[in-house]
C-alpha cells in the first residue's frame, strides 16, 4: 500500500511499528510483518514521520507462514495500526471497507494477476480493478497463494494521508465518505 504518513507536531513523531489488521466476519488477522521502501523494500523497524510527511510504499504480511490467508469475495474492514514512541496504547490510523470482487478469484487467474484498489474521490470510496500485470515474479512476497486457487496480490493506494499524532476517525464497514 503507498500511504502518506504526516506529524501535526513542529518535531514530527517515530513510528516504532506499523502493522494491518484485516477483519472479515467474525476472522481478525494480523498482517505484522512490516516492509517498507520505493525501489528497495526494507524489513520496517521504525520511521521518523515529520510534519512535511512522508510518502512511501509499505507490505505487510502475516507473521505465521504456516497458517495462510486466503481473500474471499466479500465485505473487508483494513485497519492501519502504529505503535509510537513514548505511547503506551497502539494508534489506530485509519480504518475503511474494502469489497473483494467476485471474479477475483475464476478459474482463469494467473500468477500475475492482481486485485487493486484505487480511490475514487467522485463516489468516496475505494474501487476494485482485477488487473494482469505480466512480469510480477511467481515468488514474489507480494504475491499471496490459495492453496485452493491461484496465486493474487492486494494492492491498496492510500486515498488520503494519515496523522502519526492523533487518531483519525474511524470508518467503518459500509460507511462511505
């Protein structure tokens, strides 16, 4: 997900930890593996955000690789969680729905096929695009595999930046706006 990450404070603010939390249902996972970085991705382990912001691309992965996710169609709640230094409390950033196409998961898809999520500021939501992006390597960490279907990736564009120094006010599933 590429995401603009700001401070309102003149000194900005250290992110010790960012990480997703993905509801679906009654299911809760944690995706805490943190990567981070435009050309070269970097294991996450803290970022300075300063008043001017940052912008960056981050990947989050589940720490259990035994236990796979596995993307249904449907109705997803995308949480953006920060630890910070010098709280105690984890910071919710934002939170938003995010539908799962139908067709994401045919017969047909390959392993460079992609769900993206664009922002659509005219409806005020994200909008799914299915996409085939020939050359994506088969190994990739952003692919994810089905072990029922076919590898996919969730790509995600930040519609708006997100404060380090306050929580932003939560939406939630089938709120739009």
């Amino acid at each position: 997900m590429r995401a603009l990450l700001f401070s309102t404070g003149k000194r900005g603010r250290v992110a010790e930890s960012l990480f997703l939390r993905v509801h679906h249902g009654e299911q809760q996972t944690e995706f805490s593996f943190w990567g981070m970085g435009d050309k070269d991705l970097v294991r996450g382990s803290g970022l300075f955000v300063p008043e001017t912001g940052i912008a960056t691309n981050h990947h989050f992965n589940p720490l259990d690789a035994d236990e796979l996710f596995v993307f249904q169609p449907g109705i997803y709640s995308i949480e953006l969680v920060a630890k910070l230094l010098g709280r105690r409390k984890l910071t919710s950033l934002w939170r938003i729905p995010l539908q799962i196409p139908d067709g994401a998961f045919g017969d047909d898809i390959t392993p460079d096929t992609a769900v993206f999520f664009n922002w659509s500021a005219e409806t005020g939501r994200y909008v799914a695009s299915v996409e085939s992006r020939p050359g994506q390597p088969p190994n990739s960490p952003a692919l994810g595999t089905d072990r029922r279907s076919k590898p996919f990736y969730l790509g995600l564009s930040a519609a708006q930046p997100f404060s380090a120094t306050s929580r932003l006010p939560a939406r939630q599933v089938g709120q739009e706006g």
